[in-house]
C-alpha cells in the first residue's frame, strides 16, 4: 500500500527536500507552505502522515496545524529553534514525534516509518505546559534529552541521571520537576557525596528528640520535606552499603522513619538520582546493590559531555556572557577568535567550565 504523506513548510526549499526524501522511499507526498493550503489540501484527500514545520510565518503555525489534523493522521512537527520548551508543546499537544533542524536524512525517515507504521496512535504522553527550564542547547543529542524528558516528566517513574561532572545533571532533575504534575510542590536537593553516612541519615530522614547527642528537638528530614513533590539524589553512587539498604526500603515501602522514632511516616515522592559513576559496573563489582539500582533506574536518561555537542558552545557563551554581564553592570562581546578557541576545545569540566571562563573573562 503506498503512503501518503503531507509536508508543511513555508520555505519551499525545505519541502522539496521532505519530498524527495519521502519519495526516495517510494511515498508519495503532497507539499504546502501556508497553513490555509495545507488545510485545503487535507480536506481533499485522506493523508497517513503530516509532517509540519512549527514557525510557519503565518498566523497560523504547526502546532495549529497538530490539533486540526492529529486526530486523523499522526503529526511530526519540525523546528529550527530546538528547545526544551519547543518539545514540551510539541509533546503537550500530542505530536508523534519532534525534530530540530537541521535534521539528518536517517532521523527524518526513522521517525516517519515509525509512525505510518503505528497509525493513529499517539506517541507521545501529554504533559502540562510549564515555565522555561533554563536548559540551553540545540545540538541532536540535547533534543534527544529535551524530548525524553518531556515524555518522562508527567510520569511516576523514578529517573537515573548519567554523565561526566558538570554537564548539568541538576537541571535536568529541575527540569523534570519543573514540567511535572508536582511543579507546585518542594524540589529537594541531596549532595549524597558531601556528607558523612551519620549526618546523611539524619539529614534525609530527621529524627527525634533524644535520638543521639544534640537531637533537643524532634526535626523532619529532607525526604519528607519533599512530600508531595521530587527529591533529588546528586552523587548517588557515593552512598555507603549501610546508606543503600535504608534508601532501598524507603523507596519500596514509600515510606520513611525517622532515627529514634518508634513509627514510620507514609511520604509521597518522586525520586530523581544523578551519577557520574558507571553504576552497572558497580553493580558487577559489589558496590551497589542491584535492587537499589533497578529500583532508581526505572528510566536512565544521559546528558552528553559538551565535547560531544560542541555546535552547542557558541549558543551556552552567549548565554553565560550574558548573565556575567549583567551581574557585573558591564557591556562586553567575545571575539570571533576568542569564540572560535572555545569551540575547539575539549572542556574536561563540561558546562561548569565554560561558565566558569566566560565569568572569569568578564570579571577581568
């Protein structure tokens, strides 16, 4: 059966690349650059795809488009402003999928086959519409993230964030909170890394009064200070064996106790871990137990180190050279050159680095 399928454009140069690459596949396709034609043209035939480009320059755009046609055909929105908040409406208003330009050919095809092959299924999971993030990056591998967590935010789901130190693991856990259900409620932090195994169990789960020297009074930890809303977990690998098991049985029994009191309190939170360590390989080696990290990992998402998106340097200088700005009182540009030294280096401390030198050129 032959496909047929709608593309969306107001640059005509780029419809007639959509086009020849669906047709290479042996599709046929239909092209439009406005939003009135590509309604007539949906209105005359039965289409099995849209594929659209969300900035149309019209007053219409493909966002628009998605509630007209959704419905009848999966929509596959297109941008060149590849941003978390771009894929967060795209995946709120029941986009199959989302795609930044420019786009790879193999990426383009992936997606249209997955979803001629899946109907009118919707793929991705609305979610509320929430602030901005903060999040800056249009490389692939930042969409890629941009749109898992989408697609995870509004979920339940306990999440394990991976990557080297300093690509932003933290506001990827606040991103998830901050386009969640629980957005209203406590984000808490937890460097499981900087403190001792006796002061991070009183930190995490309180205690009461008398429990050991110096408790004078009953105190709440921090996990029921996230009630209702997400804890997140930073350094999770450093914690001790002691530490895993107690973590273990407050996940599993949705539950904590505090030191010293004789019952447990039930706590509604979301878990969101970070690590820079190979926590499988831990596993393998005895230093973390398995069901712990099974139980953290219900979905394991992966923020790239800045050498490997490095069309993304330019996009984050601006951005830090704009708040150092700003916070100094000064108006200050980085040199081509200058921006050019920064592209081309590897940056072992990733986006704390760049932040880092940008603040420090701006100071001096």
């Amino acid at each position: 059966m032959i496909r047929h399928i709608l593309v969306v454009d107001d640059d005509a140069a780029s419809c007639e690349l959509l086009r020849e690459i669906f047709a290479a596949r042996g599709w046929q396709v239909t092209t439009a650059t406005t939003p009135a034609a590509a309604r007539a043209r949906f209105a005359e035939q039965v289409f099995d795809l849209v594929v659209s480009d969300i900035n149309l320059e019209a007053d219409a755009t493909g966002l628009d488009l998605l509630k007209d046609f959704q419905a009848r055909c999966p929509v596959i929105l297109v941008t060149g402003f590849g941003t978390l908040d771009a894929a967060v409406a795209a995946t709120r208003d029941g986009a199959w999928d989302f795609i930044s330009k420019p786009f790879k050919v193999e990426e383009v095809i992936a997606a249209a086959q997955s979803a001629l092959a899946r109907g009118t299924e919707t793929a991705l999971p609305p979610v509320a519409a929430m602030d901005t993030s903060g999040m800056v990056g249009r490389s692939a591998a930042m969409v890629a993230l941009y749109k898992e967590i989408a697609r995870v935010a509004p979920t339940r789901s306990a999440v394990l964030i991976s990557g080297e130190s300093g690509v932003g693991k933290e506001l990827v856990a606040r991103a998830i909170h901050r386009h969640s259900p629980r957005a209203e409620r406590p984000f808490v932090p937890v460097n499981c890394g900087a403190l001792p195994e006796s002061l991070l169990e009183a930190e995490l789960f309180g205690h009461v009064r008398g429990a050991f020297t110096g408790a004078v009074t009953d105190r709440k930890g921090l996990w029921e200070a996230a009630d209702q809303g997400t804890l997140f977990l930073d350094e999770i690998g450093e914690l001790p064996p002691a530490m895993q098991v107690k973590l273990l049985r407050a996940l599993q029994e949705g539950e904590v106790r505090r030191i010293g009191a004789a019952q447990a309190r039930q706590v509604d939170v979301r878990v969101v871990a970070a690590t820079n360590r190979n926590l499988e390989a831990d596993v393998a080696a005895g230093r973390f137990r398995e069901d712990l990290y099974y139980r953290l990992s219900t979905v394991t998402l992966y923020v790239p180190p800045l050498r490997q998106r490095r069309e993304d340097v330019p996009l984050l200088a601006a951005a830090f050279l704009q708040q150092a700005a700003q916070n100094l009182g000064r108006s200050v540009q980085l040199a081509p050159e200058a921006l050019a030294a920064l592209a081309a280096y590897d940056f072992p401390g990733n986006v704390r680095e760049l932040q880092s030198a940008i603040e420090y050129a701006v100071l001096h």
